[in-house]
C-alpha cells in the first residue's frame, strides 16, 4: 500500500475498526478509574452515547477531509486531510458540541419541561433505566455533534488554500509508504486528541449527581453506651446529723 486512501483497502477498514476499539477502550479505562465510580448499567448508557456518536463524527471527518481533497491535489493526500479535519474537529467541534448541549438545549429543556432531556445522562435511575429517554438524549447528542462537524467542515473548506502547503508536506514524509500513513493519521493522532476528547465530554454528558454511583458512603454512627445492668452507681448522700 504505497498510496494513503481512507477506504481502498481491507487494511485501511481495519484501521478504522482499530480506532474504535481504542475509543471504546479510553472509556472503559476511565470509568475504572473514576471515583465515585458509576453504576455499570449507567454507564454502559453513557458509553454507547459517546461510543455511537463517535462514529458519526468519524464519518463526518471523513467526509470532510474526501471534500477538501478533491478540491484540488492528490490522491495520497486524503490522510493528511484527515489529521487536519480531526485536529479541528477534537478542539472546535467538541467545544461547539458542549456549548450547545449545556447553554442551548438544556436551558430550553428545562424551559418548556422536557424532562428527558433536562439533564445529560438522566435516564430515570436509580430505580430504572428509561430507555426513551436514553434515546432522545442520543438523538440530540448526534444532532449536535453533526452540526457542529458541519461548522468544522465549513472552517476547513475555507481554509482550503492556505493549508494546503502543510498537508503536501506531510504527504512528502511518508510518501511511498501509505501503512505508516494510515496508521499516523488514523490511530496515532486520534487516540492522543481523543484522550483529552473523550474525559471532557464523557464528564460533561454523565449525571454528576451521587445517585450515580454503585458505592455507598460510610455514616458515622453514634451508639450510645448502654450501662451494665449488673452495675450500680451508689448516688446517696451520707446522712450527717446536726447538733440540736
């Protein structure tokens, strides 16, 4: 594979199946390290949401980067493409994405009492897990993370000229060499930007309430002392006579 090309191959497919497992495997790790650590079914919930719209902002780096390379350049150039539409995407598109879900949608839901969609990551717990709720909150989160990969789309398109020369330059380091390419643009930029995505966003969209979490806080509790019923305590006063 001497030419870069996101989709021409059975390689290039399992490079993108492999940043999917590592995307999965960063929220697997953090849900292990998080303390209060969250109910398991909770955030098999709060997984999927990110897990099933990380998917289609791949598709839409995607996308973005086929757009920007047919306006000009060639076809080893998709990769480069790429890093630069998933570089803008990890800073602008998950700072839009956050700001519309927490100061436009909320707001608005709270506003006009759409409960399931009030708060990110209430599924109705802890008695149970609303599943309609859960698949509004999805459907908002795509809808917003769509849009805002637009926004990020339109950046890059415009942009077009002027990063043009520093994707031809890294197209230069690797060229002949479209695996190690491949591999750059899809496993080692991502999994470093999306380390900092996926903690960001995996904290804004679960609940932060405590009713959250699997682990039960200790209460100190007082036990008063009980007093041996075998003990007495003698509390009479001596008897003193007095002089006439």
């Amino acid at each position: 594979m001497s030419v870069c090309d996101l989709f021409s191959n059975v390689v290039a497919i399992f490079v993108q199946g492999l940043l999917g497992v590592a995307v999965f495997s960063l929220l697997i790790l953090k849900w292990r390290w998080e303390r209060p650590r969250r109910l398991f079914r909770v955030w098999v919930f709060d997984a999927l949401k990110q897990a099933i719209s990380a998917g289609f902002q791949h598709a839409c780096n995607v996308a973005i980067a086929s757009i920007a390379r047919s306006e000009g350049g060639q076809g080893d150039e998709e990769c480069g493409w790429y890093m630069i539409s998933f570089t803008v995407d990890a800073v602008m598109g998950t700072a839009l994405s956050l700001l519309m879900l927490k100061y436009a949608l909320e707001p608005l839901a709270r506003k006009f009492y759409w409960k399931p969609l009030a708060e990110s990551g209430d599924y109705g717990q802890p008695d149970n897990i609303n599943l309609k709720w859960w698949a509004l909150q999805l459907s908002s989160w795509v809808i917003i993370s769509i849009i805002a990969r637009i926004f990020c789309g339109i950046l890059v398109y415009n942009l077009h000229n002027p990063l043009y020369p520093f994707v031809q330059w890294l197209t230069a380091i690797f060229h002949g060499n479209g695996v190690a390419f491949l591999l750059t643009s899809m496993v080692g930029t991502p999994t470093v930007l999306n380390v900092l995505q996926l903690i960001i966003q995996d904290t804004v969209l679960k609940k932060s309430e405590s009713e959250n979490t699997g682990e039960t806080v200790e209460e100190e509790i007082l036990i008063p002392m009980e007093s041996n019923a075998n003990t007495s305590i003698d509390l009479s006063l001596p008897l003193v006579e007095v002089p006439r």
